[in-house]
C-alpha cells in the first residue's frame, strides 16, 4: 500500500477533511508550496533528528525556517542531532526518502512541532512521494497526531 492510500484511511477512518493534490516532481518544502501556489510557511516539512540517547524524533516546521538547534536542545533538555537519511529511510518503508509525512505517530515517533505552524489555519505536506501532497485543517491534524509544541525553528 503508499503511503498516500494509507494516509488517506486513516483520515478516512477518523472522518478528518483532507485535499490530495499531485504537482510535478520537487524536492524541497519550498519547490513543493511554489508548485501547490500556497505560502511557503503553510507547508510543512519533515526533519529528523536523534537524541542524546539515540532515539530518533520528528520535527515538523515550516518550508520557510530551519531548526534552531540550540533552541531545540533547551527546549527538550537534552542534546540532538540531525539525522541522516541512510539513519531514518527504514523507518519509513513507503515513502520516497525526503518525502515522509509528518504523522509520527504512525511510525511510533515522537513528533515536536515548531509554534510557527500552529498559527496557520491549514497545512500542506509530503504525502510520500515527491509528487503528491496532502491539504488539511491544522486543528485536525493536531487533534490526530498529538504532537509536543516548542519554539525551535528559525526564519531562514
């Protein structure tokens, strides 16, 4: 099954509203909402990153920041680093790597999102490829995912 089909159960199952789009083929949050036609910082793009004790987490932010690492490392007590892909790509069996939505909570992963992203109404994001996206209400998909909130992104 992809992604975007087990994606689309799950919200389906939850009765949560939801917009598939397909655009052509892009490899960043910023080339995915300029193709979408939607603000840069209402796409929201997946980053991991490991803990001190080798756990690894999902950071959701907008296409328009970076992680403050020293701000995230306050604001979870504890050291981090970025992940890389070779690290995390099993955890995500079907999803193109770099295109990896950000339920957490589908992949048993804690997931921490920045403040920015919960000013806006909506949010857009990877639905496991590089080609297809999904648009949702951000109060439903805080309401489905649970995530921690914290202020470590950065305007870029």
């Amino acid at each position: 099954m992809t992604m975007l089909r087990m994606l689309q159960e799950y919200l389906d199952t939850h009765h949560v509203g939801y917009q598939v789009m397909a655009h052509p083929a892009a490899y960043t949050a910023r080339e995915v909402a300029h193709l979408q036609h939607v603000p840069a910082r209402e796409m929201a793009k997946v980053v991991m990153v490991k803990t001190a004790d080798g756990k690894p987490m999902m950071l959701v932010l907008p296409a328009t920041h970076r992680v403050d690492f020293s701000a995230l490392d306050s604001a979870l007590h504890t050291r981090t680093r970025l992940e890389e892909e070779r690290e995390f790509c099993e955890l995500f069996p079907d999803c193109e790597t770099g295109a990896e939505p950000p339920f957490g909570n589908l992949f048993q992963l804690e997931t921490l999102v920045d403040t920015s992203l919960t000013k806006d109404d909506e949010i857009l994001f990877n639905a496991g490829s590089h080609r297809e996206t999904l648009r949702m209400r951000y109060a439903d998909y805080a309401e489905l995912v649970h995530p921690q909130i914290a202020s470590f992104a950065r305007m870029m």
